[in-house]
C-alpha cells in the first residue's frame, strides 16, 4: 500500500471510527510523519473530504498534509499527515486556574484554526479535545477533518457527532450543518479545558433543554469578564446569538498582547510623551489652548481627563474615548488658526507571541 519511500515505525495501527493511523518514517526527507488510512475502501470519499479541506484551509494551527497515497486504481487509501508531537490537553484543566494566561492562549489558536475554516466556508464538525493537540515547537493545531463540510446547504442524515459537543439544534430532525456548531462545540471545549467535569446542563440531551448552564466564570473567577461572556454565548440555545470565530479569536489576541503596547505623543519639535505598562498617564497642558490626560489600561489607550478645547479628527475630545493607533489632537478653537497646537499620536500593534 505505502510506496517504498515511507517505513512504518508503529508496532501496530492506532484505530479510529472510520480508520487508522500508523506512524512513518519519510526517507527522502528525513522526517516522521503519520499515515492515515481507511479501514473500507467504501470510505474513500471521507478520505477525499478531508484531503480537499486541510488543502484549502492553510492556517498555521490547522495540520499539514503531505502526500496521498492512490491504489492501482487510482484511488485514494490513506493521506500522509503531520506528526504532532507536543502535548495535548487532556489534562489542561488541573493548569488552567493558575494559569489564565495560558488558557487564553489555547483558546486563541482553537479559535483562529475555526476561523481559518469558516473563512474558506468549511465547517469541521467533530471539534473536541482529542482532535487538537501541539506541534513540536508548541503550536497548537487542529486535525481530523473526516466529517467536515464545505456545503452551505448541507444537512446530516446520520448525526454524526461526539454527543457532550453537539449543540442544541443538532438533536433536531434533518439537521443543517452551520458554522455556528463549531461555536458551540469551542464553548463546550473551553469548559472541558476548564474542569475535568461538565455543568449538568450541558449533559442534558438536548443539552440545556431543562436549565441553562452557568457562566464558565465559576470554573475560572480570574478569567477577564469580556472573555467569559464571549465563552457563555458560544453556548446559546439559539445559535444566532453565536459569536463569529473571528470574533473570538480578536479578543484573546487583545488579552494576549496586554500591557504590552507603547503611546507617543508628539508635541512641537521635540516634546515626547510615552505610555506604557510602567507609565501608564500622560498629561499634555498647553495652557489656554486645552489640556488632556489620556490613561493606558492595558489594552487601550483611554482619554482620561478633557479642559479646554481639544479636538479629534475635528470633533471635540471627550473624556472616554479610546485613541486609535494613530491619530492627530488639535488643541484650541478653530477661530485661533495658526495659532492652535497639533500632537500626534501614534500606537504599536504588538503581536501575539505563542
């Protein structure tokens, strides 16, 4: 079956529903990989499924395929995939309170691997612990796409799904497949990386049918608020209060970067203010003209303090207003003319580094 360059290193298969997995050995590139294949050739078009979408959806947290592996017919037996050999998170639970950092973290790459799929209009459907898990330099990625869809009018016959991450709708008859079941399935994941045990409500079949779940912040007290009510309604009974994975993704990137910005001001020639982690208020008071305090909380650049006329973008500065990462303050009334002041302000946009 295997062409002459791969050599199977497992002592025996790991199986699956639907197939098994065996780990190779590429020799023309020196490299351990794992080779996926079917236990029925009536399976080839799950093969097939899952070779078009991880083709389609690049993201760095989505597994790599490498090579297909055709009979003498022509068709497809198995795939060869990357080998994942970082951790998983069957344990993550017992890090997760002393670590929120991390959990963000986790929830960011799941979140960005989803939105990478949904971009390109693919819709996993089998999202769960066991299906993510750490390259060898420690990102994480998603795999197993043998159930994926890439039909915006799909509906399921045979319901197929790991029951706990099957999401209200999906006990209803003749099912249409969404994305926003991905969502739900990322909520159930957030808890399971949580605690070992899931709220009783989300065990009910349909899960929350008697009772709806609590908010994953009895799991975690330490959790930014703005995150767990994201959490909470990626478990909405009604699916159009799901949020978009894209949307998950941005806010744990922005919690991931905290304190981690840097403000200037620009003030004439060579007047500078700097907001950072370590300075976190500036004040600018160029007299009669006006007088500003502006506050870093760590993820935004905030106007804490406004006398005077000071304007932004030619609309007066008000206290609570979030600056952009670069913009231009005029301070003074218009009827001043050239004799009004302009700052500049400009932001970094740090990156997340995982």
């Amino acid at each position: 079956m295997l062409p002459p360059r791969y050599k199977i290193l497992s002592a025996r298969p790991m199986l699956g529903g639907f197939g098994a997995v065996e780990v190779v050995h590429d020799t023309f590139l020196d490299r351990s990989v794992m080779f996926k294949s079917m236990q029925s050739i009536d399976d080839a078009d799950q093969l097939l499924n899952e070779v078009r979408h991880l083709s389609s959806a690049r993201s760095r947290h989505i597994v790599e395929i490498y090579d297909v592996i055709l009979n003498q017919d022509g068709v497809p037996e198995g795939i060869i995939i990357e080998r994942l050999t970082g951790r998983d998170y069957s344990a993550f639970y017992a890090e997760a309170p002393g670590d929120i950092y991390g959990y963000i973290k986790t929830l960011y790459q799941i979140s960005t691997a989803l939105a990478s799929l949904h971009s390109n209009g693919i819709v996993h459907r089998d999202l769960k612990l066991d299906n993510f898990r750490d390259s060898a330099s420690g990102i994480l990625k998603l795999f197993d796409f043998g159930i994926s869809t890439a039909d915006p009018g799909y509906y399921t016959i045979n319901s197929r799904a790991t029951l706990v991450y099957a999401a209200p709708e999906f006990w209803s008859n003749n099912v249409k497949i969404t994305p926003e079941m991905d969502v739900y399935a990322f909520g159930i994941c957030a808890w399971a990386l949580a605690q070992n045990t899931f709220p009783s409500q989300l065990m009910q079949q349909p899960p929350q049918s008697l009772s709806l779940a609590p908010s994953i912040q009895t799991a975690l007290p330490d959790l930014p608020s703005e995150i767990s009510i994201l959490i909470d309604s990626c478990l909405c009974v009604d699916y159009l209060r799901r949020p978009k994975a894209s949307a998950i993704s941005d806010l744990c990137a922005r919690y991931l970067v905290r304190n981690k910005h840097r403000g200037l001001f620009v003030v004439g020639q060579n007047a500078i203010y700097e907001l950072t982690n370590t300075n976190r208020n500036v004040s600018i008071d160029l007299g009669y003209l006006g007088k500003i305090r502006v506050d870093y909380n760590g993820l935004d650049f905030e106007v804490g303090a406004v006398a005077g006329d000071v304007y932004i973008n030619n609309n007066p500065l008000l206290p609570g207003a979030k600056l952009s990462e670069a913009c231009v303050l005029t301070f003074g009334k218009a009827e001043l003319s050239y004799n009004r002041e302009w700052v500049t302000f400009s932001s970094s946009r740090p990156e997340v580094v995982l």
